[in-house]
C-alpha cells in the first residue's frame, strides 16, 4: 500500500474572480449523490472539460503526468484553502496546473503549499507567487529528526546514536514522536513567515516597475 502524503494548500492571497473560478473548477468535483461518484474526492476532477472526461483523468498515466501522485484526493475545500492525501508523493504538477489557470484571474495569488508523508519519511513547504514557485524546502527523516533534537527541551545530542542509528531509551524515541508533528508544523511557519516578506516585495517592485517586467 502507497505511503499516504498528507498536504496542504492555503490561498493566502486571492482576489474575488479568481475565488468565482476556484468555485467553478470546485463544482466539477463529484460528490456522493452523483451516479459516477467512486468513493473519493479526486483532485484531478477539477480538471475535467471538454473532451477530457473523468474516467480519462483517473487513468495513472494522466494522474502522474498532470497531478504528480498516481492518485490525488480532496478531504475538505474551499475559496481559502484545501486538504487532502496522496500516493507517495504531494501533488506539486496538480497545484501547478491550478495556479497556471487562477492566476489568469489574479496574477498576485499568493499560495502556501505543506505536506508531510505518513511515517515522516519527508516532509516540505513550497510558496508561489503568483504560478511560479518562489521557494521551496524539504526534509528528509535525518534533517527532521536532527532538528526536532536540536529545538527540543527534552532531547540532546546523547538522545540518539547515529553510529548505531538507534535511541538511546524508550523514553527519548518516545519524546521524538511526541514532538515531531509540531516540529514540522513549526519549521514549515516559519519559512513562510519568512518567504511572505519577500514575495510580498517583489509584488511591490513589480507594481511599482511594470516595464522590468514585461
């Protein structure tokens, strides 16, 4: 079974026009009531039109090529923001594909983008400005760990052996997990903390040199 990639996705800045087209997309997605409904929520079903009909973006050659995971699903959403799970990895080719339609209708959306895999075996935040990402970090489960020693009141550098890559006790693995979510969670407010200000910048010089820009 596919490691579970849990992520979210927060519109952190969105004008009204862009919010009517997120809506629109939103209603594409099918719902319990509705004869094709297969019992998940699919991101990719916002992408259906025209020709491309569900069951073509339910295909795995479709989903990783325009989603990333072979399998995307949503758990809650709205004008704001969205969480969901997916297959192993987060859906980066699928927000892309969004924002490259909603920043038709506001070229200043500002998204935050976090996601942690399960075990933790990675975990990362992203920002966008706009559609194109302004930076991106990720973790992999020796940076996590290194760091959730490093900020914990409890753990130390005698809590872990590396040389035997185990824990020094029960109590000091039991301390990790207990503390490693909101570590994580931590690490991934601080950077966009940080990276706000800069897109926040940025969109200034733009507005206020347009020609540099064009």
């Amino acid at each position: 079974m596919a490691n579970h990639v849990h992520f979210h996705i927060e519109f952190k800045q969105i004008n009204d026009e862009a919010k009517a087209k997120l809506n629109e997309l939103y209603s594409r997605i099918r719902s319990s009531d509705q004869e094709n409904y297969n019992g998940h929520q699919w991101f990719s079903d916002m992408f259906v039109e025209g020709d491309l009909t569900y069951k073509d973006t339910e295909q795995y050659s479709w989903t990783t090529a325009n989603i990333g995971p072979k399998w995307c699903y949503l758990e809650e959403f709205d004008t704001d923001s969205m969480y969901g799970f997916s297959a192993w990895g987060a859906p980066q080719e699928g927000l892309e594909k969004l924002l490259t339609i909603l920043a038709e209708h506001d070229p200043n959306i500002v998204t935050l983008f976090s996601y942690e895999d399960e075990s933790p075996n990675f975990a990362g935040a992203c920002i966008y400005d706009g559609e194109h990402a302004h930076d991106w970090l990720e973790w992999d489960f020796e940076e996590i760990r290194e760091f959730v020693i490093e900020d914990s009141e409890v753990l130390n550098e005698d809590s872990y052996d590396a040389d035997e890559d185990e824990w020094n006790g029960e109590e000091s693995e039991d301390t990790f997990y207990e503390e490693i979510w909101e570590t994580i969670n931590m690490k991934q407010h601080d950077f966009f903390i940080e990276m706000l200000e800069e897109v926040e910048i940025n969109q200034k010089d733009r507005e206020e040199n347009p020609d540099l820009y064009t």
